[in-house]
C-alpha cells in the first residue's frame, strides 16, 4: 500500500472525519425514528419531551398490527423457500447448462434487479387482475418472488461457479448417484450461497413496499403497507415502533449472516 | 484361457466433427499397473472418462471380465478414482470422506470406522481423521482422495494426472507411495500423465498415446528400445534424430547414406506406407559412441563440437553435423575420449546399426 493509513500525519483526521460524517449520513434517520418511538409526545416531535414504551404497548395490543407483521413474515418465508429453490434449478442450468442463449437467458432473469419497480407492479397488477390474485397471499408472492429471485440466483450461481463439477463426479464414482451426490455432496458444499441466497430473499420480501401496495386489500396488508396507511391517515407514533421493529428484525438477521458466514468459512 | 481382466475395444469418441479418440483397444490383465501417456489433446483422458462412464463412447466396447461396462452408469461400476484436481468433499472430515463410499453403500458404523483406520494406515495417515481438507496440503489431500478411491475395494482404480498440482520432489515421494499401495493392495490401476519419467517409474506397462490413437503399447524399456513410431522415439527418452536417405529396405531394416558418402547397412526400419528414401535415423545419446580420430575400419561422421556440459556422473556433449543437425552425446564421467576436449574440435561419431532406428 502506498497510502497507509499511520503514516497521514493530520490527513489521517480528515479520514476519520468523513467516515463518521457518512456513518451519520446512513444511520441517523434510524436512530431518529428510534427515538421518536420511544417518545411520549403523540405528535412525533423531536427531541422527545420524556421517554414512554406506551407505542410498543399499542402495537402489540393493536391485532392489525400483529397480523401485518404474521403477513409479512408468512409471505416472506414463502417467497424464501420458493426463491431458493426456483433460483437453485435455475442457476443449475445456468452453470452447467451448455446451449445457445444462456448468457441472454441469465440476463433476463437478472432484469427485475434494474427494472422500476413501479412499472413491475403496475404490470403485475393488471396482469392479476384478470387472474383474480390482487390481496391473495400468491399474488403477494409471485410478485415479491420476481424481485428476489435475481438475488437467488445471483447468489447461487456464484457459488456454484466456484463448486469444481470434479468434486461431483468423485461422488458419483464413489457410489452416490447422480441425485444423491447433489444432495449429499453439492448442496452442502455450496450451502453458503444457498444461504445467502435465503436471507436477501427474505429481507426483499420482508421490507418491499410498492409491489406490497399495489397487491395488498384491506384485509390483507404487510407491515410496510401497513405502516403506509397509517402514515396517511394519523401520524400515530406507533408507526415509530413498528418501523424500529421492522428495522431490529433486520439487523437481528444480518447478524445472524454475519455468525453462520464466520460458520461455513471455519 | 480365461478372457482378460479389462478390455477395451475400439473405442471411438467424436465431438462433433472432431474425434477426441480414433480406435483405441487395448487389453490389461488384473492387477497390473498400466499408464496411459500422452501430451495434451492426445485421447488419453477421454479414454479414462468412458472408462469411468462420465462420456459415453461413439463406438467399441468396454468389457471388465468379459462383461460389457457401457450399459452401467457411472455410480453402479465399482470403479475407484483420484481426480487431477483436488475433490476431496470440503464440508467433511477426513474420516467421512473415506467413509462416504461405505456410507452411500449403507455399511454399518463399526464397518466403516474399521475401513477408515485400516486405508489411513495404507495412505500413511493416522490421526488425520477429524482435519478437514481445507486444513490439508496438495500432497495430503490427493493421498485422502486415494484412500477414499480405494475404501470400497474397487477391481480397477483410474487416476487423471493426480500429481500434476505438486511440485516435483512431493511428486516423487507420492509417486513411491502409489506404487507401494499397488503392491500391497493388487489393485489394477489405470494411469494417466503427460510426465514420461512418471509413467516409466511406476508402470508395468505404458500405452503411448498421441493423436487419438495408441502408437504402442509395452514396457518401458521396450518403448526405449524399440520405438515402433517416431512419436515414441521422441516422447520417451532423449533422442536425436538425423536425416538420412534410404538406398536399399526389405521392410525389416534398411541401407542407409548418411551425409555425403557414409553408408550404414542393416538399420532397423520402421516405414509408415509409402516408398520414399529420406528418412530419420534415431540415435539415443548414451549409444552413441565418439572417437577422436577418424576410425580406420568402420564408417564415422565428422561432427563439430559446440558445447561440454558436465553433469555429474554424466558428460553431455552438443555437436553439430556437417550440414548443420545437432547431435547429443552422453559419456560417463571420466572418458577417455573427453580428456582434453574443447569446443570448435572436430571428432568422429559411431554406432551400432542394430542399436539405431530408421523412421520414414
């Protein structure tokens, strides 16, 4: 390294001084809605007057609450599983598949990573339309699955690209059959990207909110939407704590990455 | 008499319009060591996939004690094989992975833990059972993979380059280990390497390959001594070769003039179809004899002296014909004829006809 860090002299200061202006610039916003839930003015004013838990007492007692949030995590786990493994047979055939149009094929199903989400669920809504799947909980999660499964398969296919197909064929010379040495041989060794794959399928179904908007009913809302509507009718700080939830859940998660990853490298 | 252990007829493989083996048949008995050599793109591998039943082959047959292997797939054949690269299972241990052909057979613990313990004692192993691969050096990982080949007593155990990773001095000493375990366990093995001096320190018999097909197929010594083609002549062993022309041939051995006026009766011939009279003679370094004068009764070639190189035991002396071919030459140490040697001199070469080859 030319530039090392020690020897900057006052510069190394400037360094210091950006980082932490950009460590502020991502997470202030959350620490701000933090606090504002644990406040006790019904107003959202900052800083609080005095400290209160009286939001996360309403949420839990509210039933609507609780059942956006069962939502959310039904439909997410659902879009989980079927992304792992749509996303596994798909990137199979992306990586050991051998005909014309697999780098289009892969591109394609990349698509859904750049296209406007909007655009997807204005098209997804008018195509369930017809189907009678707006406020179903397969609409829910088809839509999310067409954003999460270029994660999936992003993830898995790199792993698999790193898996030597050698490893395979000594399993299957050793008496595994072909199945069976997937399972027994490939799937295990892989199986950082399978979880990986898992957990940004489940976070983008778990926070997405516009495809969310356009397939939910009344009856049927995720926490995002939830926290929308309500947003718009009365800027209740119970919206606060859901969010701070919403955002806890999450980070419990990645830490969760963070663990099984130090895991799999051991 | 019986039918031989493994057969292999005439084996065929296209790939498309390109044919990765042309007919390859060749018959190895049980227990023997048979090497296929080979440099790159030459069949050699594409034989051990059909044999391992990764590629079917476009025609012929694989017979294992007379039965035909092609209808078996991969899994069912009961064959052992280390791999070039290093495919030992990342996620177990040492143990579960010479274990994993016993397990997916559904023997008993105790069976396995006995296997286990009894190939770590064969690979020189002990007390590696719970390191995981990663954990382990090239030379470490390709003796599990042996062990792990051979946990289920396969009749015949392939081998794709499994040394070509290792830097030569491990290479040897695993070279040794091999030949060892083959000893010891009578395993037929299957070898395939681009690496000559590999192929002659470990093999009973060696099949050089080369375009798709098996130029020969026998011992070292008699690849050595008896090239059947110029390919064989080159690839085994230091050669040189001088061109020459072909006066007279009766198909066995041939008459030939070398440079402007020395004629050498009685070469071995080795002629590939047509009739034409420039050809390559093949001499082999250490047959080569040379003299300091022109010897009075039998015929010589003037060479000039480029280069002495001492080499040990050895003297290897680079010389340049009349019109302009190198010829080696390797002397013991301490020669007569290198005393007092030096570069630009001019000396004369010999050698026994019956010892030499003609290629045309």
């Amino acid at each position: 390294m030319l530039l090392h860090f020690e020897r900057l002299g006052s510069w190394k200061w400037v360094l210091v001084g950006i980082t932490a202006l950009t460590t502020a610039f991502l997470l202030l916003p959350i620490l701000f809605i933090a606090a504002l839930s644990f406040g006790s003015s019904q107003w959202l004013i900052f800083p609080p007057p005095s400290w209160t838990l009286r939001w996360y007492r309403e949420f839990f007692a509210d039933p609507r609450w609780i059942e956006a949030a069962w939502t959310s995590f039904k439909i997410a786990a659902l879009v989980t599983v079927f992304s792992v493994g749509i996303g596994l047979c798909a990137s199979f055939a992306l990586v050991r598949g051998r005909f014309k149009g697999r780098e289009a094929l892969k591109a394609l199903f990349l698509t859904p990573m750049i296209l406007p989400v909007v655009v997807l669920a204005v098209a997804l809504y008018a195509f369930f339309l017809r189907l009678g799947l707006n406020g179903t909980v397969t609409g829910f999660v088809i839509a999310h699955l067409v954003v999460a499964l270029p994660f999936s398969i992003l993830a898995i296919t790199n792993a698999l690209e790193g898996f030597d197909k050698s490893i395979e064929d000594a399993a299957v010379l050793c008496g595994a059959s072909p199945l069976e040495a997937k399972f027994r041989v490939t799937l295990p060794a892989i199986g950082h990207g399978l979880f990986s794959a898992a957990i940004f399928s489940f976070l983008t179904s778990w926070d997405e909110v516009v495809l969310a908007i356009f397939m939910a009913s009344p009856t049927l809302q995720t926490l995002p939407v939830r926290i929308w509507t309500t947003l718009r009718q009365d800027l209740t700080p119970v919206i606060a704590s859901a969010s701070t939830l919403l955002v806890l859940f999450t980070i419990l998660l990645m830490m969760l990455v963070a663990l099984v990853r130090k895991g799999f490298k051991s | 008499m019986t039918a031989p252990f493994l057969q292999i007829r005439g084996i065929r493989k296209d790939y498309g319009k390109v044919t990765a083996v042309q007919d390859v048949s060749l018959e190895i008995r049980r227990g023997e060591f048979l090497t296929f050599l080979g440099p790159s793109g030459s069949g050699k591998s594409t034989t051990l996939y059909i044999l391992a039943g990764f590629q079917d082959p476009t025609a012929g047959d694989i017979l294992l004690e007379g039965r035909s292997l092609l209808s078996t797939p991969s899994h069912l054949r009961q064959i052992g094989m280390v791999f070039q690269r290093y495919t030992l299972f990342p996620h177990l241990t040492v143990a579960e992975n010479i274990g994993f052909p016993l397990k997916v057979r559904r023997k008993s613990r105790a069976e396995i833990d006995a296997k286990v313990k009894q190939m770590l004692e064969l690979v020189r192993l002990e007390g590696f059972e719970d390191r995981r691969p990663s954990e382990m050096s090239g030379g470490q990982q390709q003796r599990v993979a042996l062990a792990r080949a051979l946990s289920y007593d396969p009749p015949v155990l392939l081998m794709d380059e499994p040394l070509s990773a290792l830097d030569k001095k491990l290479r040897e000493e695993i070279q040794h280990e091999i030949r060892r375990i083959h000893q010891e366990t009578e395993v037929t093995i299957l070898y395939v390497t681009h690496d000559q001096e590999e192929a002659l320190r470990m093999s009973d018999r060696i099949a050089v390959f080369s375009k798709g097909v098996i130029d020969q197929v026998g011992t070292g010594s008699e690849l050595y001594a008896e090239p059947a083609t110029r390919f064989v002549a080159e690839f085994i062993g230091d050669s040189d070769f001088l061109s020459c022309a072909v006066v007279a041939s009766n198909g066995q051995s041939a008459d030939i003039r070398l440079g402007d006026d020395w004629l050498v009766e009685g070469v071995p011939l080795h002629a590939r179809g047509g009739g034409r009279n420039e050809g390559a003679l093949l001499l082999r370094p250490e047959r080569v004899q040379l003299h300091r004068n022109q010897p009075a009764a039998t015929g010589a070639l003037p060479v000039r002296v480029d280069d002495l190189t001492f080499l040990g035991s050895n003297v290897h002396v680079a010389t340049t014909t009349g019109w302009g071919e190198p010829v080696a030459i390797r002397l013991p140490f301490g020669h007569d004829a290198i005393d007092g040697l030096s570069r630009g001199d001019t000396v004369w070469l010999g050698f026994d006809p019956r010892t030499a080859h003609v290629f045309c």
